[in-house]
C-alpha cells in the first residue's frame, strides 16, 4: 500500500507538523495488523487444540477491532483532535503488546508466530508516531 | 436491547468482579452512539450549510469507530484484559466528549441535537463504568 | 433505542419511499444482532467443549461484520442506492440465516439460544425491508 | 501485504479449492480500499467545494464498511460458507464499481483519482475471485 503515501500527498489541506513517513507506516501497519488477527483468530480455531487457544483467539479479535478503529482514525486529517489520537495510539500499542506477547507464546505455530511479529511491528509504528507528536 | 443482560446472563463462565449493570448499560450506549454519529454525519451530508459541519463530520465518524471497537471489546469477557478495557473506555468517553460538545454547538440542528444527548450518556456510561473498574 | 427513529425523523431531507418503521426496525436489529454475535462467539469460547463450536464462533464472526456493515450502510441516506442496499440486506438475512441455524442447533448453551433468536429477528428484520423496497 | 500470503500459507487446515492468489489479491484490495475510501471521504470534506461532494462521500463511506466486511469474511477460512462469500463478493463489486464510478466523475481531485484506481482494482479483484469459484 504505497497508496497510504498517495491519499496523504494528495490530502487538498496541510496535515500539520505529523511525520509524514510515521503516519504512513502506522496507518499501514494498523490494517495489515487487522488483517492478520483476523485471520490468526481464525487459523487458531482451525488448530487440533483449539482448547488452548481461546485467550489467544480473545485477544486477536481485540487486536483487530482496536487496529482497524486506529487505522480509521489515523486516516481523517480534518478537524484533527490530537488528544484522541493520543488515547488511540496508546489503545492500540497496549492491544499489539498483548497480542504480540500471547501469540509469541505460541510461536511454533506459523501463524502465531508470523501474527506476532505483525503485532510487534505495529505496536512499534504506534509508539513512534506517538512519540513524534510529542 | 436487554439482549445485551440476555448475553452476560448466559456467559457460560464467570464475568468477574465487574458491575453487570454498568457493564450492560456501556455495552448498550457504545453501539447506540455508533448507530447515532453514522447517521448524524450522514444527516450533517444532507444539510444546506454542509461546509460548516465538516469537523462536525469527522467528529461523529471518529466516534463511530472507536464507539464500535469500544462495544465489541466490552462484549468479549474470555481472557479479560482490564488494562485494555481502560484504555479503550478512556479513549471512548474522550471521543464522545468531543463529539458531544461539537453536535451541541450545532443543536439548532435537531440530528445534531439527538446525537449530542446520545453522546453525553455514553462518555457518562464509560465513565461510571470506569470509576467501578477501580 | 427509540433513538434510530429519532435519527430518520430529524434527517433534513426527504426519506423517498422506504417504509420508515421497517428501515427503523432493521437498522435496529443489525447493530443488536452484532453485539449478539460477537458475544456469542466470545461465549462459545469460554464453553468446555469449545472443539466442537468452532464452526459457529466462524459463523458468529461473519455475522457480526456483515450485520454491521448492513446497519451502517443502512444508517445513511444522502445518496441513496437501492442496489447497495438490496445487496447488503440479501448477504445479511443470509449471514443470519446461516448463524441462528447453526446456533440452533446448540440450543442447550442458552447463549446459543439468545443468539440464534436474534439471528431470526434480524434476517426478517432485512427480508420485510427487502420486500418493501420491491 | 505479502503478509496475507503468509497468513494463508500457515492456515493449520486445507482451504479447499479456492485459488490462493486471487484469493490473497482479493484480500488486500479489500482492506487497502477501506483505506483509501475512508482517506478519500475526508479529503473531500477539505475541499473548498465540499457541497458538490455529499454523494460522493456518502458512497466512500458505504465502500469503506463493505469493503471492510469482505476482507474480514474472506480472512477466515473455518466452516467456509461459499454462499455467503459470494454474495459478500457481489455486494463489494457492486459498492467498488459506485464509488469507482462517483470518484472518476472528480479525478480532477487527486484524491479521488487515487481512489478511483484503487476502487477499480478492489472490483476487478473481487469478479475475479467471484469467477474462480464458479
């Protein structure tokens, strides 16, 4: 998705002091992150010992509800509230912490693990932005 | 919807130390308050005046999201996360918060008017069931 | 919520012909059933015999998202499109068929029971809005 | 988003016939195309001429949440429901070739050309998936 990059250059109003490449990577990790727990969720129900997983399934489905809000707030530039993209960041740093850390748990399944550094990932796009913003 | 108690009564484990009131009555507002700012940033669309009402706009969809994400992690008690739960409820109560004092603004507008209301009880509903989480 | 009404009587332009309670009603139902779904998947989980319900958390999850598509797409009028919303209102009542016949069958776990009612009410709830709309 | 491959080549379970790279594209169109419709909605409430725009972001929205569904239904693989998946297949074609459509009408606006490619590929790739499942 470099097409994050083009909705951004094309926004027609100035997007403030953001770090333009921070806010592009969030962005992106936020839905790919979506995507992954989703499917991750799914792929656990699928595993023989499905028993063990349901606070890992738990908290993929979490992790995709806060990601995909995050991405959709991280996307609208108008009437920008930096104090809920603040809260939102944080939310969604703490859901891909917890997520990281339980499918890290699980790392020798595939998708636990490809689903986990996903998550790491995301939650580091989360923190430097949050950081950026100061 | 009592179907939102309906589903808490029959949670087929136990919900913890939480206010099964307080956590009905937020589960409730959070979808309500979704529903409302979708179709009040719909209604501000319809308005003669739109060009005033677009950081209204955002507003309202910005809310949406996070009241939606709100409502689908509130509905899941498997593996409880209460630091997730906060996080969330926080960033909730803010969006409603703005959201509500930017559709009261507009209240000659009477859509902006019913979703100001509806704005007001969900911060207040994530609030007290904030305050019960201790 | 009466307030799903409230949001179409203060909608400033005109309707056209929907039968307003239907389209009420069904808005209704979407965002209900949604909350139902993810709280019955989210129950499923925490069942002792959870192997055998992974087919109907996947239902249940389905369910959730496209009830709440449908209720979103259902919750704007600016711009109507009657072909959108027929669409969405078929994969609807088709993800609720699915849903309360597999929950149904796992009447015994009472959220199953709630959750498959709900399933009944919402997919009617989109086949009398579809016939209306002819 | 190679990621989507991955998360389809470690499914614990088979995916049955279903051909894996259409099904991959489908899902990344699907997400991205949230994206960018959501991106596309707000940057038309930046522009001067917002008036002239209801429709169009109106049409953005529904794309948004439609597309957003379809690539969470199309996320999972557990008891798969080919009907459903069609008809969730259709309705995003459909949501994709409107918002293509409206956005073009504005390519002037680069937002909306950007969007409009990425509405044609979300569509393309959904008739292609639709085609390969016969």
């Amino acid at each position: 998705m470099t097409l994050v990059e083009d909705m951004l250059d094309t926004y027609p109003a100035g997007l403030g002091n953001v770090d333009r490449k921070k806010l592009a990577d969030c962005i992106r990790e936020c839905y790919a992150c979506a995507q992954a727990c989703t499917a991750c969720a799914d792929a656990c129900l699928s595993e023989p010992d499905v028993a063990s997983l349901t606070k890992c399934i738990r908290t993929n489905l979490d992790c995709a509800d806060v990601c995909f809000a995050t991405g959709q707030v991280l996307s609208r530039h108008t009437g920008y509230d930096a104090n809920l993209t603040r809260a939102m960041l944080e939310a969604c740093a703490m859901a891909c912490k917890s997520c990281g850390d339980m499918c890290e748990e699980h790392s020798a399944m595939l998708h636990c693990s490809k689903c986990a550094m996903e998550c790491r990932n995301c939650e580091r796009a989360c923190r430097e932005l949050l950081k950026s913003l100061g």
